[in-house]
C-alpha cells in the first residue's frame, strides 16, 4: 500500500515508540498544567525524528579533531558529536538532560554569550562552553566576595 499524499510512513517500530509515549503521557499520574502536558506530548512525538536529524546532521561534517574547552578543560575531540555527548564522553562533565533532541531546554549552557542546547550543537572548533553549574558557581563566589 501506498501512503497517503504528503504523509510519511513511519516503520511499526517507530509507531510503537510514539504510541508507548503518548500513552505513558496521557496515563501519568498527578495533576500536570497544560504547559507540562504540551511539553511532554512535544518530546513524546518529536524526539525519535529530531534524534535522527542529528545524526544525519553530524555524518554530514567532514571528520577531523576539533579543540573544544569546557568549563575549565580544553581538549581536541572529534568533530562528529554533539557538545553534550563530548562533555559526558571525553571531559566527565554531568550535564543534565532530557529528550536528546532539543526539545526541553534541560542541557542548556553558555556558548559565548548564548545558551545553547547541548544535545543539538555539534562541536566546532575553538568552542568555549560554560556550564550552567559552573556559571552559577561563579556567580556564587562573586556574591560571596562581595
């Protein structure tokens, strides 16, 4: 059978994956806003297609050592992963995440003067991030010292 015009067919798997997921939002227990729920339900049925857009995205840049510094580390690291699988991987870092796709908002940290989302930034080289944990930890000794 052929799809519908403009649709996608989706393999069993993946349908299973989004059905399992909505279902897991819709049955949770305890009242959520509707802003939780809408976020949930955003993760629920994006994260498995933005997932494999990365990943498409990151076999498309030429392979090569690129330096990256993060927090107070600097190391070359290979240029076909994301700022967040680099941070768990080569420098030990703990960022805090979620969905993996860009959706949440939870891997934030500072690039320059911009947050960005870690499990959707390939690296590049010369990149300097700053984890939000170490921001604040700044931020607390500067309160501190004050």
């Amino acid at each position: 059978s052929r799809p519908l015009h403009g649709h996608r067919r989706w393999p069993v798997s993946a349908k299973r994956r989004r059905a399992s997921a909505i279902e897991a939002v819709c049955s949770s227990s305890g009242a959520m806003s509707s802003t939780e729920t809408a976020n949930k339900m955003k993760i629920a049925l994006l994260k498995y297609p933005k997932r494999a857009a990365m990943q498409a995205k990151l076999q498309r840049i030429p392979p090569k050592q690129v330096k990256v510094q993060i927090n107070n580390q600097t190391k070359m690291v290979h240029s076909q992963q994301t700022v967040l699988e680099v941070a768990y991987n080569t420098f030990g870092e703990r960022i805090p995440f979620n969905c993996r796709a860009g959706i949440c908002g939870a891997c934030e940290a500072k690039w320059g003067k911009k947050r960005i989302r870690t499990c959707y930034t390939p690296v590049q080289d010369g990149m300097r991030i700053l984890t939000l944990d170490q921001e604040m930890m700044h931020f607390r000794q500067g309160t501190a010292d004050e």
